[in-house]
C-alpha cells in the first residue's frame, strides 16, 4: 500500500491532495460528500460506487470522478477491492469545473484507465525524492484532469472505424508534430481524406475542429513550458509550439486561458 498526503502550502495551479494506490478499499458512505474532486478506480477485484446520479461497477482499471459534496457510497462486490485513489486542489482549482463540463460524477473506461494509472504511479514515485518537484507534479496532475476530462468525448468512439481510421492517427500525428508548421490539407493527407471530410469527422467525434483540436494541445504544451521553463522567453514557447509569431502566440493564448503567457507564469 502506498499512500501520500499533501503536507506543503498549494502553490502549484494543480496538485494533489491525497495520492494512493493498492489500498484495499472499505465500505464508505459520505451523505454530505467529500470536500475535492476525487477519483477512484480499480486495480483488482470489483467495486460498486453509488452516487446521486446512478450506480457504477468499478472492473479492473475502470474508474470514477466525483466532484465536492457529492453524496456517495463505496461498497465492493469482489472478495477483494484494491484501489487507486487521487484527491484534487491547486491555486486554480476553481477551473476544475469547467475541466469536467460540469459533470458531477464522470465514469472512465479501461482504455483511459491505464493512462491514468501510469500518472497516478509516476506521481507517487515522486515523493520518494526530495525535495518533490512541485512543477513537475503539477503538470501530471493537470494530465491525470486532461485525461479523466477527455473521457467524456471516448466512451463511445473507441471502437468507431471512422474514428481509428482517420481521427486517430491525425490526434497522434498532432502529438508528435506540434511543433511543425501543421496545417489541416496536410493533416487530411496523411490519412487521404480531404480537410472538410476531415473537419466534419473531428466535430462528429470530439466537437471541436482540427484546427481547435491543433491549437488547443498547442496552449496546453505552451502552459507546461511556462510552468516548468520559469525563464524560457515567451518567443522560445511559441517557437516551440508551433507559433511562427510570438505576437500571433500571445493574442492566442489570451482568448484561449484569459490571461497573457506572462501573467499566467506570474500566477503560477
């Protein structure tokens, strides 16, 4: 069993609470709920949550997110119950919210499961050094959030043809080329499709266009830099985002977070 408890002042924008993983899980009810956003999910065995909005079977790797004062209720329905467990605060914590869609409880499916659950190990594994990055703990909070978050959009689409067939690799191709001077006719060659045919699949599978999608997973890798890279030059960020222009960077970023580059790393 390995267990952690934030024991520093939040200073980060995200972090955790409380960290967890092969802890044997016993029953549990909390009429008024829990004060975090908390997530929960199977390692081994079987596990039934019950919550104001429905009932969920927890299987191996399958999890849930429970936002504050929820009413809940943990039962297992295995001979054994072992969990992963992670708690959320932060200095932006207020934003969680808006993270979730405003979804009080969000079921997470196996296959994002393992993503998280590689997060949440890495996380622990921190503590065993001293003193604890708190950047770097920081940014995999905000991904295990990204993650629990994105799930709501690939419940249903995993096992879709279209999606694996031309979504997929366009998402992957996006993650590994961010940097490049991408453009949505390139990204519709890659998977030989046209770039409207392209667009219409991206709104049909995640509501959003791939040029969205593109300077989206931009801003999120530009807010990682900034956190992490305290004294890289807001053009170095855009360079390395994929932003030719750090002017055109700067306008972008603010409509997409509120705040400039900079006053977001004086924030954080």
């Amino acid at each position: 069993m390995n267990v952690v408890f934030r024991s520093v002042p939040v200073t980060e924008p995200f972090t955790f609470e409380s960290l967890g993983k092969n802890w044997e899980q016993d029953p549990v009810t909390r009429l008024g709920g829990y004060p975090f956003y908390h997530y929960l999910q199977t390692e081994q065995g079987a596990g039934k949550v019950e919550t104001a909005s429905g009932t969920y079977t927890l299987h191996k790797d399958e999890g849930l997110l429970i936002a504050p004062f929820i009413r809940h209720s943990y039962n297992k329905s295995d001979n054994i119950w072992s969990v992963k467990f992670a708690t959320f605060t932060g200095t932006a914590e207020r934003s969680i919210p808006q993270i979730m869609r405003n979804r009080q409880v969000i079921p997470v499916g196996a296959v994002q499961g393992v993503q998280i659950a590689r997060l949440i190990d890495d996380s622990i594994a921190m503590y065993s050094t001293h003193p604890v990055d708190g950047k770097r703990l920081s940014v995999n909070c905000y991904a295990v959030l990204v993650n629990i978050a994105d799930t709501t959009h690939t419940a249903n689409r995993a096992d879709a043809p279209l999606y694996k067939n031309y979504v997929l690799p366009v998402i992957k191709e996006i993650e590994r080329n961010f940097s490049l001077p991408l453009t949505v006719p390139d990204l519709g060659r890659k998977v030989f499709i046209t770039p409207q045919y392209l667009t219409r699949l991206f709104h049909r599978y995640l509501n959003c266009s791939v040029y969205e999608y593109l300077t989206a997973y931009r801003i999120s890798k530009a807010k990682e830099l900034l956190i992490i890279n305290p004294h890289l030059e807001i053009q170095d960020v855009a360079r390395r985002t994929g932003f030719t222009d750090s002017s055109h960077f700067i306008a972008v970023f603010k409509k997409a977070v509120g705040t400039t580059p900079l006053e977001f790393r004086r924030m954080n």
